[in-house]
C-alpha cells in the first residue's frame, strides 16, 4: 500500500467528493451573505436554508428551525449547558458522566469548580451506565443531564431512549452529545425524549470548523455567542457558508447510506477484530461489543505501550488512535478506559481503529497483517512484560 491507510475515523473523516464539489461555490463565485436583502445574498440564505432540512432528515427532527449552525461540537456542547444553566439560573447540579468528551468534561469540571455540584455517573466494566443510578443522582436542584449518545474511545452506544425517559419524568432537560454517532447510527430524535443535541460535521465526511445543535421546539435557549440575529437570534455571527452547505450535503449522504454502511463497515470491524485477537496472544476488546458502533473498535495489547503500536504502525503508513488524549510527549492514560476499571496492565496497550465508509477490505488486511509482528517485537522489548510473566501480580497492583 502506497498511500496513507486511515484508520482514525473516529479523529475526523475525509471530506466526502460530493461535499466538496458543493462547497465549492460557496468559496468562489456564490461569495454573498446570506443575511443580505439583495438576491446574491438571499439566494445563499436559501441554501443554507437547504443545509438546515438536510441536517434535520439525518437527526429525524420535526422541523428544520430546531437546528441551529454551530463552528463545532465543542460550541454546541458548551452552547447547550450554558443555556440550560441561563434558564433555569436557581437550580445548581448538573449530572453527567465519566467518559464524556472534554467538550463536556472540562466544561463541567470548570462549572465545578465555580460553585456546581456535578455528578459524575461511572459505568461498569463494559463502559455501560446503570440507568438506576442516574435515576438516583436526580434532584430537585439539577439543572440539566448531559449523556454522550456514543463513547469516541471505546464506541459504546448509551441507552439514550431510556436514560430520557427517566430524565423527562422529573421535568429536567437532557443534552445529548451525539458527534461520535451522527452519521453512523439512526438518531431520530423526534421520538426521543430529547431536549438538545450536539453533532459536528467532520465526524461524517464534511468538513472542519461546523457543526449543529438541535434544539426542541419550546426549550429556552439563550445564545452563546450574543451579536447579530443570525440564526433566529440564537448564535450571532456571519455564517460558515461554504462548511453548512457541505454539513448539509454530508448529512444527506450519510442518511442516504446509513444502512448500507451500518452493514458493510461493521462487518469490515469485525473481521478486523477477529483476526487481530485472533493473531495476538493478550489482546482484548474495550467496550460492550454488542452495544457499540458498527465503526469502532478499541483493542488492548497487554504490557505493550499503544503509544509505540502507533509509531511503528505510522511506519507502514497505519492511521490509528490510542483514543486519550495526549500532551507533548506524555500520555495521559484513557480517563474512559480508567472510569471502567480497566486495570493497569492493559490501560496503556490500548489502541483505537476507527473505520469509515471508504475502508475497503484490502485496507482491513493490510492492518491484520501489520498489526501481530508490532506487538510481538514490542512484547518482547516490554520490561512490563518481562516482569509480568515472572510474576503476574507484580504488574496487576501497579
Ligand atoms: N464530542 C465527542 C464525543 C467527540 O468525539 C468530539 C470530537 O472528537 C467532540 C465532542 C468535539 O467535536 P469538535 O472536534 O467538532 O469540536
């Protein structure tokens, strides 16, 4: 294989071509704006009122006006918890969970620290959340739940319908974080007992720097970012023209293939993920295998460093993940991998492939091979390994 095999899907995806050949205009000659009276304007804000219908079909909402354009899922993230928190400004307790993006995570561990309670649900050892617990954590004090729809690490797909149920009997609004499973699975939200919903564009072959939040019709919204009227006054700003008309293209091809996909790429996963256990002795699967995206799966080589799998898969020209986040050469382990108690010995061993629409089989293959002489050569460099083998509990405790 000459050329890059991108496996980190889940990171961002490749502007798919009829996206771009939509987007086009918008960057040359179709140059107006949309909130312009003149036709050369006017004409753009029908497009984007075009993008707007086209996001709403792949989210199933009950009418267009429910979204609003955003620059990103972390915008429509913070954009959604803040404005739960101007409308009900009396109630101090949010509830969330462990494994959230830090588009969630680290803007309700800054609420935390400016005088919120924030509940952080945990999840069992498959990295699935107890609905009892969350119905437990509900008071009269909470302002707002918010529940990712689909781990980006691990892929694991919450109960959403239920967890809404339970957050709905109480009268408290529910945000969904949905930017890892739009695209990829069936949303639908208007016979969910959804209140807000956050997604973004690159995560589905469009493009960078876009993203949408729905928002129920008769929620209080107040705007995040307060200026213009654009977007019926609830996100001021010039808008991204060329990248909403590309979201509103991804979104139509993702609704149009979302079946086949779901098929076709899930099989792709699994044949992937059968062959890699197969061939590495001490691997395993991160996450509920049965409650996961069809396009995710996150492996762990035990002793081994995923950091060093990635290295040498970059080698072959490999694209992959470990999952967590990193800074300048240290890695922090998976807080997802950790809140499931996954022990010390695989925590660091773990990496992610994500799959696409375009991963063709022979991309599949080229990784199935690649894959077992990494670790076998990093398996046998591991001190970890080395120390394990003498003695296993030596490695478990640390
Ligand atoms: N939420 C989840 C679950 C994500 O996976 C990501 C991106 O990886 C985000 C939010 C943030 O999206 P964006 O990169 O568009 O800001």
């Amino acid at each position: 294989m000459d050329s890059v095999v991108y496996f980190d899907n889940n990171a961002t995806t490749r502007i798919a071509p009829e996206v771009l050949a939509a987007m086009q205009p918008y960057l040359t000659e179709l140059y107006g704006n949309p909130s312009s009276i003149h036709r050369f304007g006017s004409d753009v804000g029908r497009k984007l009122q075009q993008a707007r219908e086209q996001v709403a079909t792949l989210l199933g909402a009950a009418d267009p006006l429910e979204i609003i354009f955003t620059s990103c899922g972390t915008e429509g993230d913070n954009a959604a918890i803040r404005a739960l928190l101007e409308a009900r400004p009396d109630k101090r307790h949010i509830v969330t969970t462990q494994v959230e993006h830090p588009a969630v995570m680290g803007l309700c561990q800054h609420l935390e620290k400016k005088g919120y309670r924030i509940t952080w649900l945990g999840v069992d050892s498959d990295g699935m959340l107890d609905p009892k617990e969350l119905k437990r954590a509900l008071s009269d004090d909470t302002a707002l739940v918010s529940i990712m729809w689909a781990n980006n690490e691990t892929g694991v797909v919450f109960p959403i319908k239920a967890i809404g149920e339970i957050v709905k009997a109480r009268g408290i609004p529910l945000h969904v974080d949905a930017v890892q499973a739009a695209g990829k699975v069936a949303l639908n939200v208007r016979g969910l007992p959804v209140d807000l919903l956050t997604i973004s564009a690159h995560k589905f072959h469009g493009p960078k720097g876009v993203g949408a939040l729905y928002v129920r019709r008769g929620i209080a919204f107040r705007p995040f970012l307060i200026g213009g009227h654009q977007e019926r006054g609830r996100r001021g700003g010039t808008e991204n023209v060329a990248g909403i008309v590309g979201m509103g293209a991804a979104a139509e091809l993702a609704s149009h293939h979302m079946e086949a996909d779901e098929t076709r790429v899930s099989e792709l996963r699994d044949r992937l993920e059968e062959s890699l256990l197969e061939s590495c002795p001490n691997s395993k699967v991160n996450g509920a295998r049965e409650k996961r995206l069809p396009n995710t799966l996150n492996l762990s080589f035990k002793y081994i460093e995923g950091e060093a799998v990635l290295v040498l898969l970059d080698q072959q020209g490999i694209c992959a993940s470990t999952g967590s986040a990193c800074t300048a050469g240290s890695s922090e382990p998976s807080h997802v991998l950790r809140a499931m108690g996954v022990p010390p010995d695989w925590l660091q061993g773990a990496v992610r492939f994500s799959l696409s629409r375009y991963t063709t089989a022979e991309e599949v293959d080229f990784v199935n091979q690649n894959v077992p002489p990494i670790v076998k050569r990093l398996g046998g460099l591991s001190a970890l390994g080395k120390i394990g083998k003498k003695n296993p509990a030596a490695t478990a405790a640390g």
